[in-house]
C-alpha cells in the first residue's frame, strides 16, 4: 500500500509539472497574435477579368484584411501586387489557357471572396507600387468578417514578435473562413529593408511559397504592417514589411474611419471617465446647480457612445467635457456643518466679548491705582475762581522735615508714620515726571532716585546746563513721594515754593516740579 501511494503521488506531481508547461504556452500563443478575433478579419482577393462569355477568369489571388465599419462603409488592405495585374501577368495566363490576348478586355475585375464560391466586385480607391499596398472600396458590410485595429504609434525594434495572418493560395475546397486562415510567427530584425525605406522594416519568418498578401500583427493583436512583396527576398530567406503608419496617411486623408490602438485607450478613459461621472452626480452630494452643467455632459457623451463609432477628435472632447463639467462641481453643506460653524462663530464671539471684559477691568484697574496717589484726606481742593490751594499736605511735610531734624536718631520715623497714615493707606505704583520742553516722560517706583544732568543720576536731565549733576533726589517712603533738594547751584521748586536744605515736600499728580529753569510735571 506505501509503495502504491508513493507512485500515485509522483504521478499527480508529473501532472501538474506538465499542466504547469502548458498553460504557458497556450496563454503565449492567444496573447501573442490574438488568434480568435485576428483570424476574423482576414479576407480573400482574387483579380482577374471577364472574358467573352462574362465568366470572372482569376489570373491571381492572395490576402488582406478588412478595417471601417462606420455607417456600413468597409475597406479592405491588402497588398498592391495583389490587386493589380500587370500585362506580363495577363499575357502568360492567356497563353497558359490557350486565350486570344485580343478578346481579353483592357479592365481588370478585383473581387472579394465572402465565403465559399461567395464573392463581391470591389474597386481601388487608392494605392501604392512601392509601398506594395492597396485600399479596396466596398459598399456592404460582410456580416461573417470583422474589422482589425491599427497600432498608429507603432515603432519597431529589432527582436519583437510578430504574428503573419494569411490564407494559403494552393489549397483546394477551402470556404476562406477564419478556420482557413494560418498563423505564422516572425521577428523583426532591422528597422529598414534599404536605407532609403524609412517606411519598411525587415522580419524574419518560415512562410510558405503560398503565402501572399495577409497582415503583420503585434503581440496585443495589432495591426503593426503588412508584408511588401516588393522588398522581399524569398528566395533568400528575407522579408520585408510596409509599416502601417504609411497606410494611416492615406487613410486619414481619405477621411477613412478605422479602430486603432489609441482610439481604444482614450475610449477606455472616456468609459471610465463616464462612469466615474454618473456615481458623481447620482451621489446626491454636490450642488443642484453646479450638476446642470454636469448633467448636460453626461447626455451628451450618452449620445456620443450610442453610435458605437467615435473618432480620435468626438473621443476628446467627450474627455474635456467630462472633465470640465467635474471641475465647476460644488459640495453640498451639511446641516450638522451648519450648526458647528454657527457654533463656532457664537464662541468665537464670546471670546471677543470676555477678552474686552478682561482689557476693561485692567484699564479700570490702572485707572484706580492712579487715583490712590492722592491721600483721601489731605486732597487739593478748588476755590471758586479756579485756582489751586494745598491744604495741609505741604504744612505736614514741613513739620515733618523740621521734626527729622530735631529727632534724627529714634523719633522722627514714628512721627513720619503718626502724621502720614492717611498716606499709608493708598497703595500707590510708580511715580511720572514729564518734561515740559520735550515731552520726555521718566518713571521710577525706588526707594531713592537722583535727578540731574550726570551719567550716575537716576532722572537724567540732558541738554540744559543750568541743572546741577546731581540736582534734586527723589524719596519714596510709605507708598509716597518726596523730593528733597542736594545742594544745588539753581535751586528745587516746588509749585513755585523753592525747598530749603535738607527740606523735603512731597509730590502728588498736578504738581510741577522746577529745577533751576527746567520744568517736570508729575503724573
């Protein structure tokens, strides 16, 4: 039984070795020439003429392959060589079957072979001897064929691979049905045949003496060419191919429609782009208004895709229609949205109302630290005529300098206390002198602060020389302000009352202060 077992499982892994072997190779060759739908589009010519008894005699035949398909009109490539034949042709088929070259019309009849002993006249629109190719006109669409794209941007490069589709001439009984039709692969070698023939490149394949006309396609099933049989060497094992973007000139110049690579790519975007756009306007979330332009678009790109036939040109301007229509869209705004912005502003505006709050207080705050300078009941009063009178406040000070002069040692701080506890009781911050001639305006809450001209005083008094260096000093003392002349050469004033030695009097807002002829008023 193990012995059995272990054979069963070497033979399930030899399978899958070899399925593993397969899949590739069949995924290679349908990727590489798109065989299914290629092979469709491949179509028999035969060209010839009609003799006396109008039988269509055929002289020669080979294969193309069929594009178009907008409003019923087709057109099939194929090769130049092909369609037309030339008098030697024409003479050594008469001679072949023993016919009078005199009773054989001048004009050639070129014929497309729909199915079996099925066939339809075609004319030459247009054509090239050099560039072996030839454009067939054809009025009714052949239901059991179906049209291949073109790779316009095709570039070559030495080494790709590239599929041959073509019927073979010699075989007898054959419908020309898409089963007919053989699959040849080739590689490209160098990009021209001669170095005049930038339109041509040269590839490499095993083909049949048979094999004529057909199409060169690219691994996505593309068509990149189609083989001209007047650069090739057959004999030598060298063939050579018309590139398809000489075939695109002329097609576009005979405003011919045809599917191509770059159609598909920008019918993919325009497909996704259309799509992307209706789940945009059926999402509901943009604007009534900002849709309309939108919705027109859709409409009209719905109308584009229902002729199942866009150019280059239509295909773009759907794109930027589209596009232009996603750019003027506007978002909806929530109610919820609503509400936290009318949130925001209602707070937005209590902070702006709480933060003046909290700036008038402070202004308030200042205001009455301002006014508790002035003791509440030694405090300057007016006469009826306006003029200021000091009451007690200057007598107290004078007793208060004549008493620091009697008690020096022990006694004159507790009078200072016992006379200025009306003074004590207000709180007072620092004190301002403004200079009258420059408006300057000097602060200090010190203990002690020298007033003078020179660089060491405390109030620097610049430009007038009349002011001694170290004037007058300023004494604060219980929350209050004195002043108190140093010896100087001009004088302290006062409110106009010049200060004695060592006299002290004390300032309040209002008073002016002289020194010499130098005017302070204090704030």
């Amino acid at each position: 039984m193990g012995i059995r077992l272990q054979i069963q499982k070497i033979g399930c892994l030899l399978w899958l070795v070899g399925i593993c072997f397969l899949i590739p190779r069949h995924v290679l060759a349908e990727g590489l020439t798109g065989l299914e739908e290629a092979k469709k589009g491949i179509v028999e010519i035969q060209a010839g003429f009609k003799d006396e008894k109008g039988i269509f005699r055929k002289v020669k035949s080979g294969s193309g392959f069929l594009i178009g398909g907008r409003e019923g009109k087709m057109y099939i490539i194929t090769g130049n060589r092909v369609a037309r034949i030339t008098k030697k042709e024409k003479r050594l088929f008469c001679e072949k079957h023993e016919i009078q070259l005199d009773t054989v019309p001048a004009e050639d009849v070129v014929r497309i072979i729909v199915k079996g002993d099925v066939a339809m006249e075609t004319s030459i629109l247009a054509s090239s001897k050099a560039k072996d190719f030839a454009i067939l006109n054809i009025e009714n669409i052949i239901n059991e064929k179906q049209p291949l794209r073109l790779r316009e941007d095709f570039e070559w490069k030495a080494g790709e691979k590239v599929s041959v589709l073509s019927f073979r001439q010699e075989i007898k009984g054959q419908q020309f049905m898409d089963s007919n039709v053989e699959e040849y692969i080739g590689e490209i070698q160098i990009k021209d045949v001669n170095l005049d023939k930038e339109y041509s490149f040269r590839y490499a394949a095993e083909l049949p003496d048979d094999c004529i006309g057909g199409v060169l396609l690219d691994e996505e099933g593309y068509v990149i060419g189609i083989p001209n049989s007047v650069l090739s060497k057959p004999q030598e094992g060298q063939y050579a191919a018309t590139a398809v973007n000489e075939i695109v000139e002329v097609l576009d110049n005979f405003s011919i429609y045809y599917d191509s690579y770059l159609k598909d790519k920008k019918k993919e975007e325009l497909e996704n782009l259309y799509k992307e756009s209706v789940k945009i306007y059926e999402s509901g979330i943009y604007k009534q208004d900002s849709q309309e332009k939108l919705e027109t678009a859709l409409a009209h790109v719905k109308d584009m895709k229902e002729t199942g036939f866009l150019t280059m040109e239509e295909m773009e301007e759907g794109c930027a229609s589209l596009q232009s229509a996603k750019n003027h869209l506007a978002l909806k705004t929530d109610k919820s949205k609503i509400v936290v912005i009318v949130l925001g502003i209602i707070l937005i505006v209590l902070f702006i109302w709480l933060l003046q709050l909290l700036i008038r207080n402070r202004i308030d705050e200042k205001k009455r630290n301002l006014q508790v300078q002035n003791p509440t009941t030694p405090r300057r009063q007016m006469h009826g005529d306006g003029q200021e009178v000091l009451q007690s406040r200057r007598e107290i000070s004078s007793g208060q300098a004549q008493k620091r002069e009697d008690y020096q040692d022990t006694q004159i701080e507790q009078k200072d206390t016992e006379v200025l506890t009306e003074i004590e009781t207000s709180q007072i911050s620092a004190i301002c002198l403004a200079r009258k001639k420059t408006g300057e305006e000097f602060f200090t809450d010190k203990e002690r602060t020298v007033i003078g001209k020179g660089a060491a005083a405390g109030i620097r008094i610049e430009g007038n020389t009349a002011v001694s260096r170290e004037h007058a000093v300023i004494l604060r003392k219980k929350e209050s302000y004195f002043i108190r002349d140093k010896g100087s050469l001009n004088g302290t004033f006062v409110n106009g009352k010049s200060l004695g030695e060592s006299e002290e009097a004390i300032i309040c807002t209002g008073d002016v202060v002289r020194l010499a002829n130098e005017e302070l008023v204090v704030k």
